[in-house]
C-alpha cells in the first residue's frame, strides 16, 4: 500500500535521494521489506515534490514503475532541495493507475502522500465529503481514497493547523473505517507531519538533515521505528513522537 518518505535538511540530490542507499525508495518499489499485508511491490506509479526559494511545492509524477523513468537518474539527480517528499505506489484493486493518482498531491506550499486504504471507499468516507465545497469537490485529482482524503484534509487546514487537522482526519476516518491503514505524510518545505496508523514508520536524525520513511533507506543503525498509534512533528531541527 505505498512507500513514502519525508526530508528536510541540507540542500541534496533529489534524484539521489530516492535511488541511494541499499533500501532506497526505487529499491522499495519492487522489493519493500515492512508492507505488512499491504501487498508485494509499489509498481503502479510514483512521484516527489520538493521546495526551493519561491517555497511553493514542485512536484514530478509518473503512473509508470520508478525503475523505469530515465528521468529519475537524468532530471531529478539535477535538482537540489532542503525538503522533499516522495512516494512509490501500490495502487487498491479498483482504483485507477494514472498520473493524477499518484503522490505526492500538492497545492501551493503543502504537499501530501498517504500509504494505506480506506475500506469502504467512497461511502465510508461520504460524511467527511459532504463537508467539503462544492468547488473542491469537483476538482478531485483523481477517484481514489487518497486524493480524497488530501481534498478533506486540505478544507480541515483552512481552519486548523497541521497537526491538528491531521488528528481529526484520522479520528474522522477511523469512525467511518475503523480497519482503515492511515500513515499520512504532510510537508509544508519547513516541517513535517507524519501519521503511523498501521503501516510502518522510522525516522533517522542526523547533524544535517531528518528523514521519516516508510522504511529505513539503508542499514545505518541510527534510524528509529515509530510506534504504531503516533504522530511524528520534524523540523531540521527538531523531532517529536506524541500519540496519535
């Protein structure tokens, strides 16, 4: 059901990013080690953002498999960035494998993955949706659990900071979909915000940058797994671990 990762730190590769490391992100796509019955491989598509001086959120998708863009290796090693979020994707029977589908969504300076389902989908989450404008709905990226839950957790942040719109998404989902997998990965280019809600979650700090992915990207032995049930908060700076 997805993999994703979170980094903020020192101005870096963004293509280098998802492909070093003995786990990276590519190397998850197609042999991820924590999926935890959540299928076998992330082939349906992939993405990442990143932020640079104008701190709005750039984003690169493709419904193909990772190993297969060329640009990952080309383009993206180009680019550098202090934060990125990316993701590889394993799409739910019945939802579509398209461009549009694929995380990391982005609007202005937010971007947004999730690494999971909502079992019931659309109905389980239809009194979340009906809460939504109109205008908003209608622009739905793409027919699937998570561009849905990104269009709701978009209209709860107009009102709520992160961390708290995030808190009521989950709890509001789980009402509906008590089975539902929820890790969520929100960044703004400055902080990070990470739901483990099933799936698993490690974070690795370092002098220079903190990393929160679905996996650990290498085997350096300071990465941390985070509990099942929590919220991660990062910045460069700092890290913390509360109850979800």
């Amino acid at each position: 059901m997805c993999r994703h990762l979170g980094y903020l730190g020192v101005d870096t590769s963004v293509g280098a990013l998802l492909t070093e490391g003995d786990h990276s992100l590519r190397a998850q796509s197609y042999a991820p080690s924590e999926m935890r019955g959540g299928g076998t491989i992330n082939a349906d598509g992939f993405g990442v953002a990143w932020w640079d001086g104008d701190r709005a959120a750039h984003s690169y998708r493709n419904p193909m498999p990772i190993w297969t863009d060329p640009a990952v290796d080309d383009a993206l090693r180009q680019i550098r960035s202090g934060a990125v979020i990316a993701a590889v994707r394993s799409a739910t029977v019945g939802m579509p494998v398209e461009r549009s589908a694929c995380a990391p969504f982005t609007d202005g300076r937010w971007a947004f993955s999730h690494n999971g389902v909502v079992f019931g989908w659309p109905h389980s989450m239809a009194e979340l949706w009906s809460e939504v404008p109109p205008i908003d709905a209608l622009a739905l990226p793409a027919p699937t659990d998570a561009a849905a839950l990104w269009v709701v957790l978009q209209n709860l942040l107009r009102t709520h900071d992160p961390e708290s719109a995030l808190r009521i998404l989950v709890q509001r989902v789980e009402a509906k979909s008590p089975d539902a997998r929820l890790n969520l990965l929100l960044g703004d280019g400055e902080t990070l915000y990470a739901t483990a809600a099933y799936h698993s979650l490690s974070v690795r700090r370092t002098e220079e940058a903190v990393i929160v992915a679905s996996e650990p990207l290498d085997g350096h032995p300071d990465w941390t797994p985070v509990d099942d049930r929590r919220m991660v908060v990062a910045t460069r700076t700092d890290v913390t671990v509360s109850r979800l």
